[in-house]
C-alpha cells in the first residue's frame, strides 16, 4: 500500500503500522516502548502522530498503516505534545544531565559529577550514552523540566545473580515484561502496586531465583535505559571495536557481538541473525567476558619437576611432552579431544590421534545422540533427517517434547516452541519439559513407564482417531499387534486421549528429542518407538544435538574412520584407563577428575585449569574460543566462520597450532597436510535424506510396569546428567570454558 508521511509518498506491506513504514522509509519517529519482536504497547505515547481526517492524535506503534493516508509526524502541536510527555516521564527518573547547559562540554570538564551512591544523572549511570531516553530527549529537543523533580528512592535490588535491577531509573515502558512473556514465555516479570508507585517487579516481590526466571538477559537487552544492567558492566571508556563470533556453550550457535577494547571483552549481545533472531540464554549473555579473562585462565606452559608444575617455556612444555608420549608403547596412547572447538581444531584433533599417536582418540563430550542416530540407520536402513532450520518449528501446529529440556538444553528451539504455541500450536509434554509457555496449557504425559509403554499408548490412541494415514505403510499390522491390549492401554486414558486429538489434528507436527531420549542400551529401542510414534502422527522427528559442533564433529569423525579407531567412543576410553590399558593420555577436553586412574604420562592441553590438569605432567595453554575462530557446526546444520576476535593471552595458541608443533617433534614435520577449509569441506559434504520407503519398524509389545515408580525428575533412559542449578549459584568458565558452577556466598 501507499501513503504520505511528512509529505513523501511511502510503500509499506498490509499490516504494517505507521511507524514500521515511517522508519521503513527512513523517516524518524521518536519512541521509547515499542521494539522489534514485540507487540505494540502505546505505553509512552512519544511516538504520537497526526493523521488527515482524524481529530485525535494516535499512537504510531499501535496504528495500522491504510491506504492513502496522510501522516504528519513533527508539526508545532505534536513537537509540544511529545516534550510535555517526556517532561511527565523525567519527573521520576533523575534528568539533570538532561537538560544541563553544560552537558556538552561536560566529557571535558566533569563539573556536574557529585559524589554520591545512587545516580543522579546521566554521567554517572552505567548506560551513559547508549540510552534511549537520552536520544529521544536529543530527538524531541527538551532543554527543561518545569515540572518538580521527584526521586522514587526504591531500593535498588542486587540480591540475584548476573544483573541489578534500579527501578528508580525506570520509566514503565513495559518492554522487559513483554519480552519474558511474548518472546521467552516466562512472563517472571509484571507491573506492581498502582499509581505512583506503579513499578516492574515480580509476583510477591520475590527474588528472580524464587519466581522461574532464566537469566537469558532479554530483559536487561532491550531496556532502553539503565534500570536493567549487568553487574560486571560499570560506566567505563566506549569500545574501540567490535567483533562477532559463534557462542560455544551448546549446539544452537547463536551469534554475539563482542565490544572490546585495548583487546579486552567489554560486553556480549546477541545479534539480530538466524538462528537466535536477538536472543541468548544465560550462558552466551553473561558467561563469555569471564571464560575468556575472568580467574582460571592457563596462560603458560607448565612442566611437572619435582612433583611440582612449574612455569616453563613453550619450547620446553612440548619437547617433554614428545619425550613423554614417544615412551608409551604404540597402542597404549590414548586422545580426548572437546567437542565444542572449531572444526578446524577438531580436524587436527582427529588425524594427530590417528596419524601421529596411532591410538583411540574419542570426543567429549560425547555425541551421544549422533551415535544412536547412526546405530539406526545401521540397524533398520533408514535415516532420521537432521533438525533443520529451527524457524520450521514455529510454524508447526503440534508440538511433541519427547523428555528434553528445552528452556535449558536448546533455548533457541525453546523460543520457537513459544512462538508456535502463542500462535495456536498445541504443546505436548513427555518427562521432564516444563508444562508450556506461560498462559498456554500444555498436555503432560508422565514418562516414568518408560519410552516402550508412553509411545504405545500414544500410538494406540492415535490409530483410534486417524488409521488411515498409517494404514498403507509396510509393516502396520505387525506394529499395531505390538501395542498394549484390554486395561493396559486404557491406563491413564485422558492425557493420552487429549494428546492423541492435538496430533490428529492440523499439520504439520514435530517430535523434539535429544540425547535424553537416546542414550543408554535401550537407546535404539527408544528411536524405534519414536519413529513408529512419528508415522502414525504423520509428524517430523527433530533431533537437537546438545553440544556446540557435535554434528560437524561426528561427521568428520566417521568420515576418518579408520583401523586406527579415528572414532572411538568415549566410554571405551575410560574402560581403558580403569584396566590401565594406556601409559599416556593426552587429555584436551573434559573429563571427570582421573584421581587414581591417571596413567603414567599425561598431557592437558586446556583453556583453563581444572582437576586434571593440576595433576599432568604437562600443561599446554590452549586459545579460548574468542581467540582462535574457525568453523561451527549448529544443532540445525547451519555452518558457520569466525574470525579471531582477540589475541591469545599470555602464551596461550590455538589447538591446531599447538598440535602442529608438537608432532613436529614426534616426527611428522609435515603435519597437518593439506588445506584445512578444503578438507573440511571433503568431509562434511552433503547431508544424506531419508533412505528407502516409509515403513514401520518392529518393536517388541513394551513390559509390563514393575517395582516403584522412578523419583521425580529421575531419568527414564540410561543415567542423569548433572544438572546445571541456578538457585543460589553463579555460573563461571570451566574446562574450554565449559559453563559450570560454583557456590554463591
């Protein structure tokens, strides 16, 4: 459609609002409340506008843009509206800075700055010269507040991790409560008390870690000034570059844009770009700045004399590490290598285990859910597609979480879950996923029985309600004599019923699982169900890794598989430390504390120190992530490049490098051969489809209920991982800067 604002002829698409198209046609328009992502709020009402033909003065945020309209957005009548509006939300919010004479020059001279505790004006405020206020302030042209200043004196709330919240320098603009509802489906936050003491907080004015908040930081993101701010950011110089990289704490490669200066992270935000569209969790948001420079960092080499590490040379660190490993038999050298590192490291990691140890080289952690995918294929000849694009689960009308934690594990998929459940989806919870999105009833099937018997019940529900869909593929009749019979499958009839009407219903549906689902002997078993369970829906199963680049490491890993056992499983590995199989080790990623199972000679190449490298040999100072850059491989496929962000510190040097040099010394000078991006691409190549015709798989009828009913929150398949807690603990950089955690005093 077109219209006319400010005189210009603008196109815009049906639906958009006034200011979408006026800023689409780069005609600015003051606002304070509205954000990308968000519904519109018309709560600060600065971005007033006067439209031909009406008599009032409508909100450009929350008015739909017609055909042929006439829009005047900076006339004398407005330009007076917005400053008497911003005088009435400056009234509680310190503004001397504001609308100080002084204010430009006072960078230079510094005349205003009182000493005091609390912020009394802009120069004193962490958000000094990234707030919004400030630009809409310089926007609208205020030079005064005739109305009496009133300071709110609210105490400032600093009793959570990662963020404080000074509710005196907010202004009510509702965004972070609307994107912890619409955007991550928390809704932790809402306005309180009314009138003037009108204020953001949460349901009994509970602490965030009381109330089910996350601390993804979408809140502190788009606050547009600084009531939300990060702890470990204080006012300091402005940047002097930035840089973009992949995060590496989980398989949904968000991308963060680093602020830095003099080579140092000031801050980490997520960028607007697929998959993360603007949004991170926990770790990506507070967790980067700490694992590449907060305590732990190993920043040079180290050599054991004496019963002692000791700071050596790096020329020395890796001629004792040659010595040590060039002692140990052929076939007793062993290679952990981390799952989470560029794929160019991963690929160094892969063939100095096979070309230069001649040992087992095994991935941690370890991609568990590949290999199951993998050991199906193998078994029944059919292929499990991989996720693909995360976006494609938004737009499915029923959603089936198969025991996965998606806020925790894959918070990217998780938003798009919300997303397709605020637009009408149905949401089904098996095992431990949280019950839905706030305000949106999931169906929740408990999982304790087991995969067998939860599928079997599903399935036999759902072939009651649609037989036909299923009725043509090979092998039903064999399947549907396998489901459970007479009161075992009537057991618990209602939530299998009602989630047997969401599947039946509109397409298209998706199965999430992740390794939760998978691992364990019975992990084949659990696929078979699912798979039988997903052609009866007609749905799509959706695998999501839970580790940063174990797709892309497991390919290459299977396409070097060699007798040289280029990809041998983790377990194995440790079986082989407990019968003291291997005389060295050398050990680059993380691994629960060797203690008494620690070989003759080991090695740490590592990021940061940890119980294992304490006790080694040699310790060999790895880059961190920010500091080598290199190729990423997401839960959906997505391939991704970074460049280095910063420089290594001290003496550290990325992965590859430092493997180079050290088989340099065992005799392989021309290590690694060939070009690295070329041989990527030789490995990784195109995803294989589904192979062979739609069929149902044999699975046997599933056992019948014994003994005690698992504790609540105990796994169905296989043993628990540890948990990551929030409730009184700060998350800090551990082993590759891997997240774990640590008491809160």
């Amino acid at each position: 459609m077109k219209l006319t604002i400010d005189g210009r002829e603008v196109s815009c698409r049906d639906g958009a609002t006034l200011l979408e198209a006026a800023r689409g046609a780069g005609i600015a328009i003051p606002s304070l409340c509205d954000h990308p992502g968000l519904e519109p709020f018309a709560g600060c009402r600065i971005c007033l506008v006067e439209v031909e033909g009406r008599r009032d003065f409508p909100p450009a945020c929350a008015t739909a843009a017609e055909e042929g309209q006439v829009v005047r957005t900076r006339t004398a009548e407005i330009v007076a509206l917005r400053k008497g509006i911003l005088e009435f939300i400056l009234a509680q919010h310190p503004y001397a800075c504001l609308v100080c004479p002084e204010k430009t020059t006072c960078d230079d001279l510094k005349s205003t700055i009182r000493k005091t505790g609390e912020v009394t004006g802009c120069v004193l405020c962490p958000q000094n010269g990234r707030c919004q206020l400030q630009k809409v302030a310089a926007d609208v042209g205020l030079e005064k507040v005739d109305l009496p200043a009133a300071y709110r004196n609210i105490e400032v709330h600093r009793e959570d991790p990662f963020f404080d919240r000074d509710y005196n320098l907010c202004i009510l603009c509702g965004r972070c409560i609307r994107v912890c509802e619409e955007v991550r489906g928390a809704a932790v936050l809402s306005f309180i008390h009314r009138g003037g003491r009108t204020e953001v907080g949460t349901a009994f004015e509970r602490p965030l870690l009381d109330s089910g908040c996350r601390f993804c930081g979408a809140c502190v993101d788009v606050c547009p000034t600084g009531a939300l701010v990060e702890r470990a950011f204080r006012p300091q110089a402005a940047a002097t570059r930035a840089a973009k990289i992949v995060c590496p704490f989980c398989a949904q490669g968000c991308v963060l844009a680093l602020d830095i200066r003099e080579d140092r992270i000031l801050d980490a935000k997520p960028v607007n770009v697929p998959p993360n569209q603007g949004q991170a969790c926990v770790k990506g948001r507070f967790l980067v700045r700490g694992a590449v420079a907060g305590p732990g960092r190993i920043l040079e080499p180290h050599i054991r004399k004496d019963g002692r590490l000791e700071p050596a040379t790096l020329d020395e660190a890796l001629d004792r590490a040659a010595e040590g490993l060039r002692k140990a038999a052929e076939g007793r050298r062993a290679l952990v290598f981390p799952s989470q590192v560029p794929l160019e490291d991963a690929l160094a990691f892969l063939e100095f285990g096979r070309d230069v140890l001649a040992g087992p080289a095994a991935a941690s952690p370890a991609p568990v859910l590949e290999a199951a995918l993998d050991a199906f294929a193998e078994k029944r000849g059919l292929t499990i597609p991989g996720a693909g694009e995360f976006s494609g689960i938004a737009g499915a009308r029923t959603i089936l979480a198969w025991t996965i934690d998606l806020p925790q594990d894959h918070p990217i998929a998780w938003l798009n879950v919300v997303r397709a459940v605020r637009r009408g989806a149905g949401f089904i919870a098996a095992g431990q996923t949280p019950a839905g999105p706030v305000g949106r009833q999931a169906v929740s099937l408990d999982i304790a029985p087991g995969t067998p018997a939860v599928a079997a019940g599903l399935a036999a529900a759902l072939l009651k309600l649609r037989p036909a869909p299923a009725a043509s593929l090979e092998g039903l009749d064999e399947f549907r004599g396998s489901l459970p019979a007479g009161r075992a499958a009537t057991r618990a009839r209602r939530p299998y019923e009602e989630a047997a009407r969401l599947l039946a219903g509109d397409s298209p549906a998706v199965i999430l699982f992740d390794a939760g689902a998978v691992e364990g002997a019975s992990g084949t078993e659990a696929l078979d169900w699912l798979w039988n369970l997903a052609l009866v829906a007609g749905a799509r199963l959706v695998p999501l890794a839970r580790h940063a680049n174990e797709r892309g490491v497991h390919a290459m890993a299977r396409a070097l598989r060699s007798p040289a056992a280029a990809a041998t499983c983790l377990g194995e590995v440790w079986a082989g430390l407990e019968v003291r199989a291997f005389e060295a080790l050398f050990l680059a990623g993380p691994l629960p504390d060797l203690g008494g199972l620690k070989p003759s000679f080991l090695v740490c190449q590592d990021t940061h120190w940890s119980p294992n490298a304490e006790q080694a040999d040699v310790v060999l100072p790895a880059a961190a992530f920010a500091e080598s850059g290199g190729t990423w491989v997401n839960a959906e496929g997505r391939v991704r490049a970074s460049a280095p962000a910063l420089p290594g510190q001290g003496a550290s040097r990325p992965d590859r490098e430092l493997l180079a040099a050290l088989a340099g010394r065992l005799g392989h000078a021309g290590f690694p051969a060939g070009d690295s991006a070329a041989r990527l691409k030789e490995l990784l190549g195109p995803g294989a489809g589904p192979s062979g015709p739609l069929r149902f798989v044999p699975v046997p009828a599933p056992a019948p209920r014994k003994g005690r009913r698992p504790a609540a929150g105990a796994s169905s398949a296989g043993s628990e991982r540890p948990r990551e807690v929030l409730r009184g603990y700060d998350l800090v950089a551990g082993s590759r800067g891997y997240a774990r955690t640590r008491r809160v005093r």
